[in-house]
C-alpha cells in the first residue's frame, strides 16, 4: 500500500468515525422531536367514529402505550436490525418506501445542483475578473434575489407563467404525465433511464416534467456558488503566487485556470456541499409544488398524519446523504490538494 493510499484510508476512517456521533445525535432528536408532534396517530388512524377502546386498542398494537424509554429501546433495536418501522399511511415498511422515492428526489436535487453549478461558478469567476462591473451586478442581484425569494414561492410563480400563461410547461403533477408509462426501472432516475433504453420521445417528456424544479431549485442554490466563487477567485487572483506567474510572462488562460481557479476550487466544493444539504431541505417544499413522489412529499404526509416512523426514516436518511457528500468533498479536496491536512 502506498502513502496516498494509507492517507486516504486514514481520511476515510476518520471521517466515518468522527460522523457516528452525529448521527447518534440524530437518532436521539428526531425521536424525541417526532414524540412532540401534535396529533395522535392512534386516534387518526382509528378515524373520527372510533370510540376510546378502539383507540386505545391500536394504541398499544403501535407501542405507543409504553413509555417513552421503552419506545426508544425498541427503536433502535430495530434500527440496527435495519427496520425503520412501517408507515401507518402507507402501510409499507419505511425503508421500501424511502428507496422508491429517493431516486426521485435525488434526481431533481442533483440536477439542480449541477444547473446552479453550470452557471453560478462561471458567473462568479466573470464577477471576480470585472468587480464592480455589470456582470459584478447581475452576480449580486442574483444571488440576493436567490436567497430572498421561498423556493415554494420562486415554484409557484414559474407554474403560473409557464404553465398557466403562457402554456410552455405540462402541468406540474409529478414525474410524468399520466398517459406515459414510465422508463424501465434501471437506475431510478427516469432521465437516465429513458436515455438508457433509447426512447428520445419519453426522454422529452421526462425532461420537460423536470425543467420548471430543477430551475427552482437551482436558483436557490445559485447564490451561495456565485458568491462563494468571487469571494474566492478574488483572494487568489490578489496572491503572490499569482503575480509571480503573471510576471513570468504565462499566458492568462493558464494562469487563470491551471494556478487560480484550481486553488479556488476547494472552498466551492465546500460551499457545493452546503448547498446539496440546502436544496435536500428545500426539496420538501418543492416537492409539494410540483407533485413529485419524492421522500420530501413523503415526509410532509407523515408529519401532517403524525406518523413516527416515516419521518424518522427521511431524517435519518437525510442524515446519513448529508454526511456522505461531506465525505466525498473531502476526498475530491484532497485530491486537488494533497497538502491538506484533515486532523483538525
């Protein structure tokens, strides 16, 4: 085994060590935190005639009777067997629901992620080269507007010119329209999935599901990239290093992209991270808007039926995405600079 090899063993051991603990935090909060939801699921499952015996029948087959010790030592139990329980909505197991709808979500939210990336990066190295110029401007009200603007909000606008006025997009009511049967179940994704089977008409029709999400999505997380790529082309650009190689007579191009975006890179790739985590969150809103069958509708469900264990299951599983991204940006970082050290 090699030193890089050893060093990134280490990283990766470390990292997964050092995420237990925040994941344990997890578990533990998001119990409590579902237990403190108002509603009883007996009595809404149990249905407005249901009497007191009735309700306190699937009470105690829910374990819901126990305290609130028990209740927790059952949990995990049954976490670490890899049961997160069953859906009282649904009537599935949590985990088979979570791992049907997760393609969906994660297919808008990195799409967004690389749209928001595709223009906010460029955008804020054109702002770092010209401040204070126009490009400058548009990068400011951009991201200001990005940030100020509630994504269900930027959603609902977009339908209303798009769909309703001027009749460009289909109707947001999921994934696909109703009369197309969906792509042969390979990766999930149905974009990829139709690509992969050759069928450019329901490629069409899936991509055009897609564009009105994606482009809310990623005009949230527009801003934090743009921002977070000036700010950090600024301070290489005014470096030493910098100057050194512009005296040195090195064309522009390669002293703009080989020497300062690429040291650049890695607070953006940070920032990359964050804004996955945001448009996760943000995703349940989204969701809701468009009529996607994502884990971020799912969760909004459950929580309104106060039904625990779904919302657990999304809350662990956004826990565990979280913390994996995290992991992959810090390897991609020392990647791009060996020199980084990770023992803090």
């Amino acid at each position: 085994m090699t030193a890089g090899q050893h060093a990134a063993g280490t990283l990766l051991l470390r990292r997964i060590l050092v995420g237990i603990p925040s994941l344990v935090g997890v578990v533990v909060a998001t119990f409590l935190l579902t237990r403190a939801l108002p509603g009883d699921p007996a009595a809404y499952f149990a249905g407005p005639a249901a009497t007191a015996a009735s309700i306190e029948e699937i009470r105690q087959r829910l374990g819901l009777d126990r305290g609130i010790t028990d209740q927790f030592i059952l949990y995990v139990r049954d976490l670490v067997r890899g049961d997160l329980g069953t859906s009282l909505l649904s009537g599935q197991p949590v985990l088979d629901d979570l791992l049907r709808r997760l393609p969906a979500s994660l297919e808008l939210t990195l799409l967004a992620l690389m749209l928001a990336s595709g223009v906010g990066i460029p955008l804020g190295i054109a702002a770092a080269l010209r401040p204070g110029s126009g490009i400058d401007g548009v990068c400011s009200v951009l991201a200001m507007i990005g940030q100020a603007v509630p994504t269900f909000f930027m959603g609902l606008i977009l339908v209303f010119v798009f769909y309703y006025t001027l009749e460009w997009a289909p109707a947001p009511i999921g994934r696909l329209d109703i009369i197309y049967a969906p792509p042969r179940a390979l990766t999930g994704f149905w974009s990829v999935d139709a690509a992969l089977v050759g069928d450019i008409d329901l490629l069409g029709r899936v991509l055009a599901q897609l564009v009105l999400p994606v482009v809310t999505l990623a005009f949230f997380g527009l801003g934090p990239l743009a921002r977070m790529t000036r700010a950090s082309m600024l301070e290489v650009l005014a470096s030493d290093f910098i100057r050194t190689a512009r005296a040195a007579g090195l064309p522009h191009r390669m002293v703009l992209w080989t020497y300062a975006f690429r040291n650049a890179l890695i607070p953006v790739l940070g920032t990359a991270g964050m804004v996955f985590s945001f448009l996760l969150g943000a995703n349940v809103l989204v969701e809701k808007v468009f009529g996607w069958p994502g884990v971020g509708a799912y969760a909004i469900e459950a929580v309104l039926a106060s039904d625990y264990a779904p919302v657990q299951g999304f809350v662990i599983a956004m826990a565990m995405l979280y913390l994996l991204v995290n992991l992959a940006i810090d390897i991609c970082s020392s990647i791009i600079d060996p020199r980084m050290s990770f023992d803090e």
